[in-house]
C-alpha cells in the first residue's frame, strides 16, 4: 500500500475540500453536501443523541434540524491541521461557533472536529467524523469539580474568558466588516465593467490590512465560453497596478481546469499551487502571450491560488506563499461580499453592453445619415470621414487604421486607406491597388471572402506573415512597404489582427494591435452593413453620373464633330482646335497649362503645334524652340513613336528651368514679370497626358503637378479619335482646297498665257507685268511692287509696277554691282535655286533704295514711289524673287518679313515660268518686227527701182517715136528689151508678195510674215 504523503499540495487541496464541505452545510444544500460523505459514514458528536452510523441517519438528523442552522450558524476563525494515516487523511478543525441572536452574531463557543477521509472515485469524502465542544466546567488538569466555590471560580474565570474571546472576535470581526463594507462600496460606485479594477484593488488592500501577506494578485475572471477566453480584471499588489486581459483558457492546463470547475456551479471552488517545472511552464506562457509583467514571479520558487466561483467566473486571489486558515478563510468572506460587486458588476456590464449598443448603433446612424445625404459620387468621401470619425469616437481597442476593400471579377484589388494622410479629403483616391491572385498574404482575405458567406472574419498577423506582406508591398506600393518595415524593425509593429466584415464587392477592416473583442466584432459588422448601404448608394449614384457624364462627353465631341463637318475651308481648323479645348474645360478636367493639338507631320526637331492656354478663348499656332532636356524632347520621341497614349511627370524644378527656357522665346518673352513669376512660383510639378494618333496629337497639361486621372484621360483619347476624324476631314478639304487652288492658279497662268498670246508688239511685254501682278493678288498673295528683271553682262533692266499695280510705275537700267554688293543675291543669281528672299530692315532698305535711286538710269520714273522716309517708316523691305531663263521677276513686301508664305513663293515660281514663255514671245516679236523693218526697206528699195525702170521705159517708149533714128535705134532698143522686161516681171511680183505680207502683218500671224519675207528676200 502507498503510504501517503502530506505536500502543501495535498494539505491545500484537503482545506478546500473542507471549506466546501462546511459551506454547503451551512447553507443548506444538503443534496450536494451528502456527495462528500461515504455510504457507510459513521459520526460521534458532542451530544448524547448525536450518535449516527450511516449517511442516511446523518442525513435524517441534518434534515430535521436544518432550520436551527441556516442562517444562525457560523464557524470562523477555522484552523486545520492534516496528518497520513494511510489509506486515509486524518484532518483536525478547531473553529469558533457563532450563532446569530437578534440579528446580531455572538460567540457561542469552541468546536473542534475529527475527520478521517479518503479519495475515491468521486473524489474525496469523509469516512468517519467526531465532533465537540470543550467542556466549560472544567479547569485544566481537572475532571470533577469538588465544591460550589471552586465551581464559581471556574464559572467566572470562564465567563471572563468568554468574554475577552468574544470582543477580540468582536473587533476581529468588525474589522472584517469595515474591510468587507469598503468592497461593497467600491462595488457600489462601480459606473462601468472596468471599474472591477478597482474593487480588485480594494479586496487586495484590505486583505493586506487584515494581516494576509504575500498577495501577488486579486483577480475576477469573467468566462466567454463561445470565444473560449475569459476577461479577467487584476490588480498586482506589488507594483500597485491594475490591468484588464482576455486571456485563451485552452492554453494553458491550469487555466483550462480553473474555468472547468467555475461553470460547475456558483459555490465550487479551485485552489492549487505550482513549483518547479510547471511553474517555469507558467512563466513562460504569460511572456509568450504578452500577459503583465511580473518580475516577482521569476524569483520566487512556487505560486498558490484560490479561485470562488460566482457563475460564470470566479474571483480568484493569488499569494506567493501558502494562505494560512485564517486569510482563507478571511477571502471566503469577501467573496460572500464579492457576489454584491459581481451582481452589480452584471447589472452594470449590461446597462453598458446597452449604452455601447445604443452607442455603437448612433454611430452607425450618422454613417447611414451619411450615405443617404449623397447625391454626387464625390460625396462617398464623406462617409469615408464619418466611418473613420465614428470608429475613432467608439474609441475601439488597439485601433490603428481603417480601410475598405474591393475586389472586381480579375481579383484585382482595390484599397480606400480610410486612415492614411491625404485620403480622407480626396474623393476616389484609390491608394493601393493589386492582384489578389499575385500576393498570398495580401490575396488571403479574397480567398475567405469567396469561399465563405460568413459577416465578420478576423485575419491574424504575427510577426513573421508581416514580414511577408511587407516583401509584397515591396512590389504593390514601395512606399507603404517601407513604412511597414521601419514599423516592425522599430518594434511598434509585432503582431496585427485585422478584423473584417462584409461587403457586397469586398470588406471594411480594421487593423487592430490586440485581438478583437465581441464588441469590436459588433461594431465592425454594423459599420460594414452601414457602409455597404452608403456603397450601393454610391454605386447607384456612379452609375447615375456616369451615365450623365458619358451623356456630357459625347454632347462635348458631338458639338466637336458638327464644328468639323461645319468645316468648310481649312482654315477654319482653328476653330475647330479652340472647341476641342473649350470642351475639355467644359467638363472640368483640371487643364492648368493648356491644351496642346500637333500636326504630327510638322514635328521633326522641333514642336510646332496649336495651343490653348488654361481658361484662353482662342487658339494660336505656336513654335516651341528646341530644349534639350527630357522635358521636350521626350514629348517629340512619344509622338514620333507612332499612335499610343503616354504620360509624363516633372518636378518643380525641371517645370522652372523649362520656362525659364520659354520666357526667352516669343510670345513668351513678351509676358509681364507678374505672369512670368505665377508661372515659376506655382506649387507642384508637371504633368502632361498625350494621345497619339496617325496624323495629330493632343496632349493636356497640369502646371502643380495634379496627375490627370484614368477617367479625363479616357476623355483626352476620345477626344483624340474625334479630332483625327477632324484631321482626315482636314486633310480631304486640303486636298480639295489644293485641286481648288491648283485650279485657280493653272487659270491665272492660262490667262497670262492667252495675253502673251494676243501680244503683237514686244512692248506689251510690260502689260504682261502688269497682268501678272494682278493675278498674283487676285490668288490672295500680298505683293506691293511687282518686276521683271533683265540680267545683262554689265547691266540689269527692270521695269516695275506701280504701287497699286495698275501699271507700269518704273523703267530703269541698274549697275550689276548693286546686287553684287549682296553677297547672298550673288551668289544666288549664280545659283540654280528657283527662288530666293531678301529681308532687309530699315538701315539696309534705305541704303538699297538710295543707291537704286542715285545710279539707277529711269526712262520711266514713279512720282508716287515711297520715299526714304516712308520705308523707314515701315520698318524695311522684303524682295522675293524667282529665276527666269534672262533674269528674275519679283515682288516686294513692307517691312522685315524673313519668312513669307511659302505658297506666295511657290506661286511666283510658278508664275516665272509662264513668263519665260511671254519673253519668249517678247524675243520672238523683236526679231519679227526687226525682220519687218527690213521687208518694208527692201519693198522701198523695189518700189525705187521699179521708179526707175518705169521712168528708163517711158524714156526708151519716146525714142522709138524717133523715126529718124534708124536702124541703129531700133537695134539698141531690141538689146536692152530682155533686162525691162526682167524688171516688169520682178516688180508686179514683188507687188503681189507685198501686198500679201502686209495682210498677214494685220493678222498677227509671224510665221507667215518671216515666209513671206524670206521670198521677198
């Protein structure tokens, strides 16, 4: 057989047995009572019929007499003593009787109690018991009392005796009961369930006061059995600190059978104690899970507790040293007073779960409020306050930041980060976005959210998936990861629980430093509720909205579209241009720098495109000069690259060294300092979004640096697409307009050439000037003064029209030096390059003019032609010039204009060569009239001769009259008869082709005349 061993373990374990034993006699609950005792219990008592050998006679007995002892019955002051006597326990209890006579409590006597017990398998019960009380009559030392006056003594020293016991019990007692009112006060003044603290702490204070020692704690533990936790309230004697813990009772062992035996009923009760290894066990569970630090427990070599059950808990006190009797017996009674802090302790837990419920449901009033206050999108963002606002003000546990999640058909998630700077004001400012299928610990809410159709889910974070989510973020948003790691590596950050509830496209989470509560369960699943109406809402209204803004953009690009087809020349693309811009400030995207359309074919080195400053009404063309910095020449890269969408993103010092760059540069340059300052002053960066299409460009821009978002960029591709519609409008009316224009132009020429023509005299070759000049201007070309040049070896010949072009103003013959002096009109004359401009400014037109004047030989001088003073007036002369085959024709403008139109150029090229076909004619008529001159001299030269022959032949008719003259006569006659009649011949030839030439001189046809003239000849 075992022989049993009496360790501070078992000895506390018997004493509670006992103290249960007697509690539940006194109270009545002889049911329970009559578990602690054996079938065959026997007991001897201190009365004559207190004589019972089985349980049910004691059973009898107690029930007969109950009424005497519930209520008036008491033992206090109870002192055990237990001692192996193997198979049983031998326990001693010496105890003062009190019973209660008119509602006061007074000491009976001394009891004194034997008890042998044993264990089995219900557990410990009381085999056999002996009870008495002390007989009073007797002195010590003695049995019988000999006579009346040693009786009295005895009387009297025992009354004194009884006497001075029942004050000091008395004052014992009413020192218990001041210690026990302070509890039912601090119970009493408890306004909330963290107020037990404080009646912990009152317990803990009078218990040292009545003399226990060694107190480490004074704890109430609260038990939830659906979370399998308990909220226990301490108070640590030591460190004078209170603290509120939920701690997982399935955890730890002791923990675990603590809360088992709590739930048994409200009168069970728990006691041990721990040493060595089990204790280092204990020790290092309460680090693990972060419980009060208790640097005591670590030194001493064994901890003791005593848990009373109240229900569902137990107050629970624990000493680093065993409780004595009296101290246990001492906590029992303040837990009989407990049960007044715990029944108010529930009274007040639920008045508080009421007020928290009607709070926590005002919250999620004022978010419903909220969302029903919504009439545009932009107004989520102020539900988005109020969730925060109210989750702030319902001052959740451990709250660090809150957040909403949503997630589309692709997984992709989307995070509103309720609590990070700058969202809270920023309607859809969308923080973080990523895949959910990409990222496991990011995803791993998606994947919950999927699978289950649960409200309310937490996700736990330790240390080590924080570490993990942080290598994710690392990818999603390099920012927020660092932020994250310093937060961990700083050790502010070591665990996080995220609990989240339900939404229809995602979830509302919190992130918490502790587990969540039931109360933080309650409240996120009612905001979550709250906040998917508002979100319905919103999306009811985004719908809405978009539905108007789609119904916007398009009246936008309609009213684009009609201006378009209302395009009836190409010039009228400015204002086509100026509409695109108007429309895009119509509908609000934020264009701080202007809108910017490029002809894609005009951009090689340099951007030369169509510009509409911020809030400008109209549209110019501008030429931005070459910046050789990213800034520019990224711009031209992008659209050269072909057909697309890019943005771009510069600081405010790149933005300010740009237009320190463009301030130099017309029309820039030309804007007052305060403009100029705005500009380099103004906060934030640059921005710039372009849509490149096949033919154009436009791209949009932002001076502070605000990104365009995904939507008014959507917008700028639309309007994109619209203008390159425009574009290949343009470009057939430019096609149309150039077969117009090429008309126009074929029949000026065709009208000059019909004049050239018609010429008769190569005088008219000044009309044909003339001519030119004015179909030059009727094509809708400024010329002022309009020439033909004639480039001889030492000489020009020009001849110039009037300023107004109606006729010939100028004929003059100019040194070669003239133009030799110009070095680039040289060297273009000795050039093969069809055309050439000489912008001359004022001090070079003068000096040009004065030597024209000076040397130049005039056979025609304009009176009307500006004087010196008037080209300085205009500010110089222009002369564009094109290349005949003998020379030039030309035409001047006013002033400095190095770049004249290039079609006005191109047409007096044109023009040049139309008039090489009138010099031609002019060459042509010269030799024809020069040719003339010679048949009119040689049919003079005839006629005189045919005088003379006629004149010889009258003279030779009168010498045949001569009859006298003979034979002799009429020989010489018949000799000189052959040569006359030669000459008659020639001469009415010569008569007839006369005759004929001048016919044909009338009809201008030359052919004929140079025929006619060369058979004359």
């Amino acid at each position: 057989m075992t022989q049993i061993i009496i360790t501070k373990q078992l000895e506390t374990e018997i004493r509670q047995f006992l103290d249960n034993y007697w509690a539940l006699y006194l109270e009545g609950d002889l049911q329970t009572w009559s578990t602690f005792l054996t079938d065959d219990y026997k007991n001897i008592g201190g009365t004559e019929e207190e004589i019972w050998n089985s349980k049910q006679e004691i059973m009898d007995y107690s029930t007969a007499i109950m009424g005497q002892m519930v209520g008036v019955a008491s033992l206090r002051n109870k002192k055990t003593e237990v001692f192996s006597l193997t198979p049983y326990v031998l326990a001693h209890e010496f105890a003062d009787m009190y019973i209660k006579i008119e509602n006061s409590w007074v000491f009976y006597g001394k009891f004194r109690l034997s008890s042998i017990i044993q264990k089995s398998t219900k557990g410990w019960q009381v085999v056999h018991q002996h009870g008495s009380y002390p007989d009073s009559k007797a002195g010590q030392g003695e049995t019988f009392a000999f006579d009346k006056i040693s009786a009295e003594n005895r009387e009297l020293k025992d009354a004194v005796k009884r006497r001075t016991v029942e004050l000091e019990n008395k004052n014992r007692e009413l020192e218990i009961e001041a210690a026990l009112e302070k509890v039912r006060s601090s119970a009493l003044a408890m306004n909330e369930p963290a107020d037990m603290v404080e009646v912990c702490r009152v317990i803990s204070n009078q218990l040292i006061l009545l003399g226990v020692t060694d107190i480490r704690n004074v704890q109430t533990a609260i038990i939830n059995e659906q979370k399998g936790t308990y909220l226990n309230y301490q108070y640590f004697a030591a460190y004078k600190e209170g603290v509120i813990e939920e701690t997982d009772y399935n955890l730890h062992p002791t923990s675990f059978a603590m809360v088992q035996e709590m739930k048994k009923s409200a009168h069970t009760t728990f006691s041990g104690s721990m040493e060595g290894l089990e204790l280092n066990t204990f020790r290092e569970w309460r680090k693990q899970y972060n419980q009060f630090p208790d640097p005591l427990l670590d030194e001493v070599d064994s901890i003791h507790y005593y848990f009373y059950s109240i229900g569902q808990g137990g107050l629970g006190l624990s000493t680093y040293k065993s409780l004595s009797e009296e101290g246990l017996e001492i906590f029992k009674r303040f837990h009989n007073v407990f049960t007044l802090a715990y029944r108010r302790f529930i009274d007040i837990e639920l008045a508080f779960t009421q007020a928290r419920e009607a709070q926590i449901e005002a919250a999620v009033e004022r978010v419903r409020a909220q969302s029903m206050a919504m009439y545009q999108t932009t107004d989520l963002h102020k539900v988005n306050e109020e969730v925060l606002n109210q989750l702030y003000k319902l001052k959740v546990d451990g709250l660090t930041g809150v957040s909403i999640y949503l997630v589309d058909e692709y997984d992709t998630v989307t995070i509103w980060d309720l609590s990070s700077p700058g969202n809270m004001s920023i309607p859809n400012s969308y923080s973080i976005k990523y895949d959910a299928k990409k990222y496991p610990v990011m995803g791993e809410w998606v994947e919950i959210w999927k699978t289950t159709h649960e409200d309310y889910f937490v996700l736990d974070a330790p240390k080590e998936k924080l570490i993990k989510a942080v290598e994710e973020f690392k990818e999603i948003h390099p920012e927020m990861a660092i932020k994250f790691k310093n937060a961990i590596e700083s050790g502010s950050l070591i665990h996080q629980w995220n609990p989240v509830g339900r939404l229809s496209d995602g979830v509302l989470s919190i992130d918490l430093m502790n587990p969540p509560s039931e109360d933080t369960k309650t409240i996120v699943i009612k905001m979550a509720g709250a906040f998917n109406m508002a979100y319905q809402r919103f999306l009811d209204l985004q719908k809405a909205e978009a539905q108007t803004r789609e119904a916007q953009i398009e009246a936008a690009l309609e009213r684009v579209r009609a201006r378009s087809l209302a395009m009836h020349k190409t010039d009228e693309l400015q204002r086509v241009i100026q509409t695109v811009h108007q429309e895009l400030l119509n509908l609000n995207i934020s264009i701080s720098g202007g809108s910017f359309i490029a002809i894609n074919s005009e951009i090689e080195t340099e951007i030369h495109c169509w510009g509409s400053g911020g809030t400008a009404d109209t549209s110019e063309q501008v030429h931005i000069p070459y910046f050789d910095k990213p800034f520019y020449t990224n711009l031209i890269k992008g659209i050269k690259t072909g057909p697309g969408f890019f943005t771009e993103e510069y600081t405010q010092k790149e933005k300010e060294e740009f237009f320190k760059f463009l301030f130099k540069h017309e029309p820039w340059s030309k804007l007052d300092s305060k403009q100029k300052n705005e500009t380099l002053s103004s906060p934030g960066g640059y921005t710039r979004s372009c849509c490149v299409s096949q033919h154009s460009s436009i791209f949009i821009i932002n001076h502070f640096g605000e990104k365009f978002s995904e939507a008014d960029n959507d917008i700028l591709k639309r309007f994109a697409r619209v203008f390159e519609q425009t574009y290949t409008r343009f470009l057939d009316l430019q096609k149309a307009e150039a077969q117009a224009r090429e008309a126009q132009i074929e029949l000026s020429l065709e009208r000059i050439r019909s004049h050239v023509t018609a010429m008769q005299e190569s005088s008219e070759l000044l009309d044909i000037v003339v001519m030119m000049r004015n179909e030059f201007v009727t094509l809708g070309h400024e010329a002022h003064y309009f020439w033909h040049m004639r480039w001889l070896p030492e000489k020009y010949e020009k001849a110039m029209t009037s300023g107004d072009g109606t006729r010939i103003g100028m004929v003059m013959t100019l040194p070669r030096h003239i133009h030799g002096d110009i070095q680039t009109v040289a060297d273009w004359e000795k050039s093969d390059k069809p055309t050439f401009v000489l912008a001359m400014d004022t001090e070079n037109a003068v000096d040009y003019v004065h030597k024209m004047i000076s040397l130049g030989d005039f056979e025609i001088v304009d009176h009307n032609a500006p004087t010196l003073d008037d080209i300085r007036h205009i500010g110089g002369l222009t002369f564009v010039m094109a290349r005949t085959t003998h020379g030039e024709i030309g035409f001047s403008l006013p002033g400095d204009v190095p770049n004249p139109p290039a079609a006005a150029v191109d047409a007096l090229a044109r023009f040049a060569g139309v008039f090489d076909l009138a010099y031609k004619r002019f060459e042509d008529l010269k030799t024809a009239e020069k040719d003339l001159i010679e048949i009119k001299a040689a049919k003079q030269n005839a006629e005189e001769a045919l005088l003379e022959l006629k004149a010889t032949q009258s003279q030779l008719i009168q010498s045949e009259k001569m009859a006298s003259l003979g034979e002799l006569t009429a020989g010489i006659a018949h000799e000189i008869q052959n040569p006359l009649n030669f000459v008659n011949n020639f001469s009415e030839v010569n008569t007839e082709l006369i005759d004929e030439l001048s016919e044909e001189v009338d009809k201008g046809n030359l052919d004929e005349v140079k025929a006619i003239a060369r058979d004359i000849k």
